[in-house]
C-alpha cells in the first residue's frame, strides 16, 4: 500500500474530515448472528467462519464513515427483506450497490489483488480513485458493472445465520465479488463488460453450490423471487433503481 496505510480509503478527493475511525469491514448492524463465512481473500484463503466483531479496522475518516451510513441503512433494509421474501417498499438498488461495493472494498484493503478489472491508477490492495468514485455515488456504475442475481431456481434458503462473501480473481485482478445473502445469490461485477457469463465458465471454488455456479447471472433485476427464511413461502423482493 505504500503511502496509502494509515489513510482514509476514500481520500483521493481530499474531503477527509476527522480523525480515522474503527469501521467494521462488514456493517455490523446488517447481521445479529454476527456470523459471516469469507473465502479468497489474503487472510482467509479457504472458507472461513468470521465473528463481524473481530472485523474492525482504522480505514475509513470519520466523514466517510457517516457518508456511507445511508448505504448500511439501506443494505439493512433489504438483507431483512431477503430473509421476509419480500418488501415493503422497493430497495433502492443504486445504494445496495454501492453498499457491496463499499464492503469489497473494505475486505480487500491490503491485499495482493487490484480491485476491479483496468481501473486507471489502481494499484494492488487498495481502490483507484474511479472505485472511489463509484462508491461515493460521484460516478454511476457503467459498462454493465453493477450487480447481477443469481436465480435461485430450487428456492434453496441460506441459513438465516450464514452469510457468505467471496472476491473471485483474474490473474491480478478482483472482478467479482460473490454474496450470499439471506437466500439471495448476489454477483457485484467490477468488468467493463456486455456480459457476466457463468460462474461454471471462469472458474469457481469448491465451496460454491452448483446451484449457483450452473445459473446465468441476471443484471439489475427490478424483481426476483425469494423464499422467506422462516416460513418457506416464496414472495416476490422488488428494486428500483432511481
């Protein structure tokens, strides 16, 4: 990381405020089991289960850390409705993206990999001022980047408890970020590309059920049908995206 260590993330823009605070590198708030299971990153090569409390860092300012407080409250919102199987209201989809987006990053701090495929002025472990961008809402994600679905054709719930997270690497570079969220299979793509093929098609881990693999990836969907955790009744979760 070089001259980055001991620095806000999102400090390219020079809009830093406050002294560094202790960010939890997934929003504690989105998982009262506290349990998450991480794989492919630099401290966790192979699955790992993570208490959220043992995740905590000095990489955020304290002005980023209230900034990014709308995308927690949001991500919040849809996790619980992931697990209902379904909404009150739409989730915003342009704040849940960006709240992916900001938690790759988070995990991805000094690590061995770019994030994200040809950002300009990237450097390994640390995110370009273009992902910085994207995360703070000053740029819209383009070139199909975004998020995309997995449709879950067998309706198989997650554990309510068990979250997952994954960043799959292309030589140097992290393109994809894989989360299993409360019963929804969710890619964040960070290829300028026309299309995210198969996961079964670049490559996979062995933790992956083929259920996931084997599914073409759907981008921004406005709805997607889920299976509510408790009860097994499948609902529809709608998005906007304003």
């Amino acid at each position: 990381m070089g001259n980055n260590k001991n620095k806000c993330w999102a400090a390219c823009f020079g809009d830093c405020e406050g002294e560094l605070t202790a960010e939890h590198l997934i929003s504690k708030s989105l998982f009262p089991d506290g349990i998450v299971f991480v794989e492919g990153f630099g401290w966790c090569k192979n699955l790992k289960k993570v208490g959220i409390n043992s995740l905590t860092r000095k990489i955020l300012c304290k002005k980023h850390n209230n900034d990014f407080s709308v995308l927690d409250s949001e991500a919040k919102y849809a996790i619980n409705c992931f697990g209902k199987g379904k909404t009150e209201r739409p989730i915003n989809g342009i704040l849940f993206e960006r709240w992916l987006l900001k938690t790759a990053i988070n995990l991805s701090i000094d690590c061995e990999f770019h994030i994200g495929m040809g950002f300009s002025d990237s450097v390994k472990g640390y995110p370009s001022p273009y992902a910085v961008a994207l995360t703070l809402g000053k740029e819209p994600f383009s070139h199909k980047m975004g998020m995309y679905f997995l449709v879950n054709k067998e309706s198989i719930p997650n554990d309510a408890a068990e979250q997952l997270i994954m960043p799959m690497t292309m030589n140097d570079e992290i393109g994809l970020f894989i989360f299993g969220l409360r019963g929804a299979n969710i890619l964040l793509s960070l290829v300028p590309s026309n299309e995210v093929p198969k996961l079964s098609d670049i490559g996979l881990y062995e933790s992956l059920p083929v259920h996931i693999k084997d599914e073409k990836p759907i981008y921004r969907p406005k709805s997607f049908t889920n299976m509510n955790i408790e009860s097994g009744l499948i609902n529809s979760v709608e998005f906007s995206y304003p």
